[in-house]
C-alpha cells in the first residue's frame, strides 16, 4: 500500500464498502485506540524519534487507505459518521456549507457525495460515537498537518485550542 495521500473525490477499492459499515469501524476504532493507548508509553521509551515515524506511517497507511486521510493530526472521526471531513474540498468540520445539491453531492466536486451527507448518514448506523457528530469541533490547528493525530490525542496537544476557543462542553458547566 502506498502512502500516497489521495485527491479528494478518489476512493481505494473497497474502502466505501467498509465506511458504509460504520458500526463496525467504531468498534475496530475504539480497540485500536486502546492497544496503541497502552503500547505507545513503551514505544516512546525506547525511541521518541522512531515511534513519532511508525505512527505516522501507520496512520498514513491504514487511515490513507479507509478515510482517504489528509493527515490533519487532529482525528475527529468517530464525531463525523467514520468520514474525514478534510476530504471536504472547504475542509469543513462543522457540517456542511449551503452549496449541497439536491442530489446530496457536493457544489465543488459534483461527481462526489458530499462528505457531511454521508458523514450524516453514517452517524445514524453508529451505536457508540453517533451522536457526537452533534458537538461543536475547535477550530483546526494547522500546524499540527502531517503530524500524528493519535500521538497528538495521547499527548492532549490535540486539545489545545486556540485562545478565546471555548467548548461548549465548559460553557454548559
Ligand atoms: S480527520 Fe484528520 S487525521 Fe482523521 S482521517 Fe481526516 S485528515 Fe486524517
């Protein structure tokens, strides 16, 4: 497999197949995050360096493949239905814009479903993490591009928001 990362609107055969299974991803999402959760602390150990390079490759590789992932370095997949929504062409992570067509596909690229259309759909087949596409996502660091998104979620740097960013989750304290 290649680490190509692909253009938007360009899928790798089969990888629709499996996000249109959402219920599935989710799972394999949360055991993953949990085996690479415990495995990271010793990795990082032995080399900070070396692991930083095998995440990102993994991530580049699996992710590239199923997500078609930019490598934004702040995952939020399991909010949007297992579906990236850098693979928006306006990079929206927040719904979609008001260009949708009738057809559901997308104003820029018209051959391709809107990505917040099936980020939607796909939200509804996911018993765990489907309701989290309702909450509001921080506005996206870009220094953090090509980065590890799962090393930058280990690390909380995927939490550090921009001042003046407030999560509705602390407004509702
Ligand atoms: S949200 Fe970011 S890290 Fe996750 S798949 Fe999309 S580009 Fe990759």
């Amino acid at each position: 497999m290649t680490t190509t990362l692909m253009k938007e609107a360009k899928r790798w055969p089969g990888s629709e197949w499996i996000k249109n299974h959402p219920a599935l991803l989710e799972r394999s999402y949360a055991w993953t995050k949990r085996g690479v959760k415990v495995l990271y602390p010793f990795l990082k150990r032995i080399s900070p360096v070396a692991t930083e390079r095998l995440m990102i490759w993994a991530e580049k590789t699996s992710k590239g493949y199923l997500f078609n992932c930019q490598m934004c370095g702040q995952c939020i997949l399991h909010s949007t239905g297992m579906t990236c929504p850098m693979n928006c062409p306006k990079n929206l992570r927040n719904g979609p814009c008001g260009g949708v067509r009738a057809n559901g596909n997308c104003e820029v690229i018209p051959e391709m479903k809107c990505v917040w259309v099936q980020a939607w759909e796909r939200s509804r087949a996911m018993p765990i993490d489907g309701n989290d596409i309702l909450d509001l996502q921080a506005p996206l660091n870009r220094q953090l591009q090509n980065s590890s998104a799962w090393i930058n979620m280990f690390e909380g740097i995927d939490q550090q928001h921009p001042t003046g960013w407030i999560p509705l989750s602390e407004l509702e304290k």
